[in-house]
C-alpha cells in the first residue's frame, strides 16, 4: 500500500492536510482543481518538500515519519518523476538523456535500455537533441529516462498538460502500458477528468488542500460531494464494459456490461475488446414507464435511490441497477411533476455515452479491425465531448 498523511502550511497561507491509502499496483489518480494540494503530495512523496507533520509509506517503507525523524534521502526512495515540461538536459541527445537516467538506477533491474525504446516507440529520436522533437516525443523521452531509473513508484505531474489532443494520443497509451505491461504503480496528478477515467485504477479526489474521497474510480466518481470538485455537469458514473457486436451499416457498435447492453457509434476496437463507458448525469434522462416512442435507443430499468437537490433549478437522482448505479441530472420540477420518489421503479434513457479502450493489448490487436462504414461515416474514437446543459426535465 500507500500510505500519506501529512500536514504542510506555506506562507503563501496554503494548508495541506491530506490523508489516504491507496494499492502499491494499478494508476491512482490525485485529481482536483488547480491549487488543490496534488503537486505538493508528489513532491513530498519525492522527497522534494518536508512536510511540517506527518508520514510517507511506500510498500512498507517508511519515507518520512516525523514523530521519528526520518526523512529518506531522495536517492534511496527509488521514485521516477515525469514533469508537466519533461525537463529533459538540452545538452544530451534523447540516447543520452535515457543513459542519464541509467546511470541513476538502484535495486534490482526490472527494464532494459532496449525494451524502453521499444515500448516508446523512440528508436527514431536517439541521435537527435531535446529542442528538436516535437511534445509528446519529449515527454516519451521523459517517461523512458524515469523507467531506467528502475523506480519502485512512478509520479507524473499533469504529463500531458500543455500537449494538444492530438499529442495526448500518442502519449495516452504509453502510459496505459506501464499499468498492464510493467506493473509499475502509478500516481498520475491531473485536472483533466478525461485522462483520469481513461487511466486510472484508484481516485483520489481533493480540494482545498483536502482529500475530499479517495477509493476504486467507480465508488469516488458515484459520491454526492463529488460534484463540488468534479462540477455537476460533469459527474456521472463509468462502466466496464467488453465490445459484443458491430454494426458498420449504421456505424454502431454494442457493449455489454454487467446490467445489459449499450448502442454507442462504432468503436474502433475488436469483438471482445475491452472499453470503458462513461456516462455523464446530464445525459441521463427519466421515464416512470418503459419508453416506446422515443428517439433514445439505451433505456435501463432500474430504481429509484437517493434524489439530492443541486444549486439553482437542478436535482440529481440515482438510478440503482441490479449490479450499477448512475445518476440522472434534471430539473426539480421534473422530480415532483413525475412525484419521483426513492424505491420506486424507473427507466433511465441514456443519450450520450463516452468511449475509451481500456488495453494497449487490444488496441494493438485493433490495428488489423478495419470495419467498412458506409461511404461518409466515419469510424469513431469516442470520449468525452462538450455537451450543452440538460435539457429542461
């Protein structure tokens, strides 16, 4: 496990009071709003920052403790850090900046020089120099450079932030491999829901300097409170889900997932893929009846849960499924026209749901799946989006 539970106060009149305990495997995100504290954890978990209180604990190390005095040096922590501006030696080829981190290297030897090149996808940018690639090369070269090291945990301070989508793709499932090909745990700050769902294992969601929830994604991201960090336009719940079919007539394709099947535009991945879907509360809508003349195609039944009444004219309303629960956000006057009250039967119509692949495995396999859509449709890569608010009910 990871353990943190420390206390900082900077002059700045910053207060960090952050406490948590998240699995030694997988990526956790530590995800907020900027000035939340994220930077500032990974930089103690470094070894960069001292904190004025507290204790670090990695894999049943000790880190820091203050009570009794120990504060390990950086070198001994064993800690890979990828900046938001990679941060590479201008001075160094891409091959010399790798060596560097070579050089660092501690403990036993988990990857080589060549099996990080290959995995990277660098084996073209060796000889040349930092100033010369382009952003997603140097934060590949970033991320080789911190695995040569062989560190025991990897911190990324917002990789990917000052890369357009574009790049971001490129980087996206390099960091996806580290999860499934190495096992090298992961903690991954962001401000970017989008690379959090994508991403991560475990969430931990701060504000304020606080940890507001921390746990699996899907447990985090379904908390009331989540709605002041994340936004309540933007909170919903996310799905695991496994590709069944693809229709390429009408450029659809189906998941299946523990409560039933979803219709979505056609993903790029194989029968049997694995995906993640998210769903946003706002593209949730309600029927007391099971819908028939609607233009909506995913209609879950399920059950009422809590209903919470949100900031101006809004109210969220759990739907509990036999194995999931989602949210719906639509007007208070919905709730009581409709007299929806918790425990009682409802339909959820679904009308927008967000895409990503879960695995490098299969999305090396997908290379060889070129559905053919109908002249003009083209095959879709799915997440995220900027809808408009909910429609009024």
């Amino acid at each position: 496990m990871i353990e943190i539970d420390v206390r900082l106060a900077r002059s700045t009149g910053f207060a960090l009071q952050a406490a948590f305990r998240v699995p030694a495997s997988g990526v956790t995100a530590l995800f907020g709003r900027p000035g939340a504290g994220k930077t500032t954890i990974i930089e103690i978990i470094a070894g960069a920052v001292r904190p004025d209180a507290g204790v670090v604990r990695v894999g049943g190390e000790t880190f820091v403790d203050t009570a009794a005095g120990i504060n390990l040096a950086i070198e001994k922590r064993r800690v890979g850090y990828v900046f938001q501006d990679a941060r590479l030696f201008p001075h160094l080829s891409v091959a010399g900046n790798l060596r560097y981190g070579e050089r660092r290297a501690r403990g036993e030897k988990v990857i080589g020089f060549g099996a990080v090149v290959e995995m990277l996808g660098i084996a073209g940018l060796l000889d040349r120099r930092p100033h010369t690639l382009s952003g997603s090369e140097r934060q590949r070269v970033a991320i080789g450079r911190a695995l040569l090291a062989q560190p025991r945990l990897l911190l990324m301070d917002e990789p990917l932030a000052s890369l357009d989508a574009a790049r971001k793709a490129e980087i996206l499932p390099c960091i996806e491999r580290l999860r499934e090909d190495l096992r090298l745990p992961v903690i991954y700050v962001s401000d970017a829901i989008e690379e959090v769902l994508q991403l991560s294992d475990t969430m931990v969601a701060m504000r304020d300097g606080k940890v507001v929830a921390s746990g699996p994604l899907g447990e985090v991201l379904m908390r009331p409170d989540m709605v002041a960090v994340i936004g309540r336009f933007d909170v919903g719940a996310f799905f695991d889900c496994t590709v069944r079919a693809h229709d390429a007539d009408l450029a659809l394709s189906t998941i299946a997932f523990a409560d039933g099947e979803l219709r979505v535009p056609l993903v790029d991945r194989p029968v049997g893929a694995p995906v993640r879907a998210r769903i946003r509360a706002r593209d949730v809508a309600l029927s007391l009846s099971r819908p028939m003349d609607v233009s909506v195609t995913n209609r879950l039944p399920g059950k009422v849960g809590a209903i919470r009444r949100e900031e101006g004219p809004y109210a969220t309303v759990e739907i509990v499924l036999a194995h999931e629960s989602l949210r719906a956000l639509v007007t208070i006057e919905s709730v009581e026209r409709l007299a929806i009250e918790p425990g009682m039967p409802i339909w959820a119509m679904i009308k927008a749901v967000a895409i990503d692949s879960r695995s490098p495995v299969f999305a090396a396999r997908s290379e060889a799946f070129t559905p053919s859509p109908r002249p003009g449709r083209p095959v879709l890569r799915v997440i995220g989006g900027r809808n408009p608010p909910p429609e009024t009910g």
